[in-house]
C-alpha cells in the first residue's frame, strides 16, 4: 500500500485532478474566444519600431503587475524607464527597481529558452532557478532561501501552504501532471490547452507555496512561460499579470474559494479567462490603432507624392503630427502641435497656417469642427471593414 502523504490529510483540494467533461458550455466559449484573439494578435504584421514599442509596454504592463500585487509602488512608466535602462532611484527605492528588474530578467530568459528549445518541459529545477531570480539581491525573510524550497510551515493569511516536507513531492507531481496531460482531446488547440495548464499551474503553485518568499511571483512566472509554450504571443502573456493585479481583491477571493471548495479550479479559471480575454480585447484597439496610424502616414504621402517643395512638406508634416490629437485643435494653437511643426511654422503669420489648411481641407486630409481643425476620421473609417468598430466608435466607448 502506498505510504500517505501528510498533505493528503490537510489539503486533499492538490489532486492533480481537472474534471473537464462535466463543465457547462460558458468555458469553452470563453476558451475558443480567448484562442481566437490569441491567433489574431499572433498574425497581426507591424513595423519593427512599432512591435518593440509594443513589446516593452506589456512586458513594463507584466513585470509591474506580478510585483505589483506583492506590493511594489512603482508606475507603469517607471517601470517602461526601467526597460529602457533610464530610470533612477533613490536608495531607498532601489529594491522596488530590483524586483522589476528580476522579473524583466526572468521573463526574458524564459522567452529565449523556449525559443531555444532548452525549455521544452517543466522541471523542478527550473522553478527553483526562476524563484532564486525572483528573489536576486533583494531583501528577504530571515526563513527564506533563494531557490530553496523552505524546511517550515507557512501561513498566507488565513490560507497555509502544503506541509513542507511533501513540497518537493508536491512539484515533482506538479510538472509530471503539466508535462504529461494534455486537458483537451484536440490536439490542434495548443494555445487553449496551454492557457489551461498556465492557469492550473498558477493556482496548484499558490496551494503549495513551495518557497519561503516569492512564490506568488514564481507562480506567476510559470504561468508566463506554459502561455508561451502554448502559443499565446509574447505581448499577450503578461496581460494575466496585469489582469490579477488590477482585481487583486477579486484575485485573492478566487484563490482563497479555490481551496475552501474542495479544489474546484473552475471558477478560477473562468475568472482568469475573462480577464485574460478583456486584455486581448484592449491589446487588439492598440495594435489596431497603430495600424491606421502607419495606413494615414502612407496615405498623406501617397497623396503628396513627388511634391518636395518646402511649403509641401510643412503641409504633409502637418497632417501627419496631427494625427496625434485626439481632440480639434484651433488654428492659432495648430503651431504648437509638434517641435518640428513649430519649427516649420517659425516666423510665419497665422494667415499661412489658415491658406495650409485649406489646400488639405480640398485634399480631403482635414476637416473643420466648431472646436477647430482635425484629421479626417471618416476618410480613417474607409480603410475598416464595416464589421470592425470604427475609430470615433472607438473613442466613444
């Protein structure tokens, strides 16, 4: 007979059981849903300038959420100064940088393993390397070891994590169930599957709480890395990072339902999903807005074409810069938009501006409003396809 283990008695929720036939229709909907968005963020071409940009505000958006919940302070722009090796902290904030920075860290390594391929399964080892990142150079429990599972008993609130001896045990079990099961019988979708594993592992790592600190973010951590073994582009990832920590109240009830119900991982997973396919939602408005801005850029210069003359190349300047204004702007402010507008408009009168306007007016690149002058939305609306919202629908919502 097989010795039992004592988390068996005191958390007989850690089965490694996830009894899928019997669950209603609304998740598979919001799997199928939340793959669809997936493949169309995935297939989404941008300019390289524009897929970096992109790439560093959800890894800021991700690296400061998984923090974040923890307690960081930081904001989403420090967080992208970070990234781009700007930023600048008093000593006595530096430890808040170096938990960003362990995640930055981290979140690229995993990128490049499974690029790579030397991170084609989930090991034990490789957890406790990431929670040894999580907790570089900073400031720990006198209790906690970097990358060490503990040797004591822990209480998160009111919850108590896995009794320490069976964690080693307990994420052996883990990354054998994750390594070996597949969750659905349809081997075409990956990227459905890998959310569900990436979700399940996310919970299964909170119940145990195999570390003496970190263990929310290495979670999280491996959360990342099984979404992008799925499939689930880079960006999109770390939206359930972000999803977490801007529900956090929300996020600690489900986990906190997820062990008081005897181990139902259901509504967690549901919960997880629809954040997951709200960030999808908001990630696409912003890819898809940068599209339009790259289609109005090679339309104003389409529409200019050889004319290089300095008057139409303060006239094209002008129409492209002021696609950056959400709002009309007044012609006498119209020479304020932009430093290079400026520029273009130094020692120039008024009048100058209005007879510019009225040649890109006829051109069909701007309109009047009662408010002032601004591009021509509707013109933007040609290059949608009437199933997709337009932009002032957009604006609006």
């Amino acid at each position: 007979m097989a010795e039992t283990r004592t988390y068996e008695k005191t958390h007989p929720w850690i089965n490694f059981q996830l009894d899928l036939p019997r669950v209603d229709y609304t998740l598979w909907f919001q799997l199928g849903e939340v793959q669809s968005k997936c493949e169309l963020v995935s297939g989404v071409p941008l300019l390289p300038d524009v897929e970096e940009y992109l790439h560093q505000v959800y890894l800021a958006k991700g690296a400061l959420a998984t923090t974040a919940i923890e307690g960081n302070t930081l904001s989403e722009e420090d967080a992208l100064e970070l990234i781009r090796g700007v930023l600048e902290l008093p000593p006595s904030k530096e430890y808040l940088g170096q938990e960003i920075r362990n995640i930055v860290d981290a979140c690229n390594g995993i990128a490049e393993g499974i690029l790579s391929g030397d991170l084609a399964e989930l090991t034990v080892n490789w957890m406790k390397q990431l929670n040894a990142l999580v907790l570089h150079d900073l400031p720990l429990k006198e209790e906690a070891s970097p990358g060490l599972i503990r040797e004591h008993d822990v209480g998160v609130g009111r919850y108590r994590g896995a009794p320490h001896q069976d964690c080693e045990n307990l994420l052996k079990k883990l990354c054998s169930w994750l390594n070996v099961e597949s969750f659905l019988p349809d081997e075409e979708r990956t990227i459905a599957s890998g959310i569900l594993k990436a979700i399940v592992a996310h919970l299964y790592l909170a119940w145990i709480h195999p570390f003496g600190d970190g263990n929310g973010r290495t979670a999280r951590l491996v959360e990342f890395q099984l979404l992008l073994s799925g499939g689930v582009p880079t960006a999109a990832a770390h939206l359930l990072s972000n999803h977490y920590n801007l529900t956090r109240t929300e996020y600690y009830r489900q986990l906190d339902l997820a062990s008081k119900s005897g181990g139902d991982v259901i509504p967690f997973i549901k919960y997880a999903l629809q954040g997951l396919k709200d960030g999808l939602d908001e990630q696409l408005q912003t890819i898809q807005a940068q599209q339009l801005h790259v289609f109005w850029i090679n339309h104003v210069h389409s529409l200019f074409g050889q004319k290089v003359s300095s008057t139409n190349l303060r006239r094209r300047q002008l129409v492209v810069d002021l696609y950056e204004e959400t709002d009309p702007v007044s012609i006498v402010q119209l020479r304020y938009i932009s430093p290079r507008i400026a520029e273009a408009y130094a020692g120039k009168t008024d009048n100058t501006i209005r007879r510019d306007v009225n040649v890109l007016e006829k051109m069909g690149l701007l309109k009047r409003r009662n408010a002032g002058i601004e591009i021509n939305k509707e013109l933007m609306s040609a290059f949608l396809s009437p199933a997709i919202p337009r932009k002032g629908d957009m604006d609006s919502s």
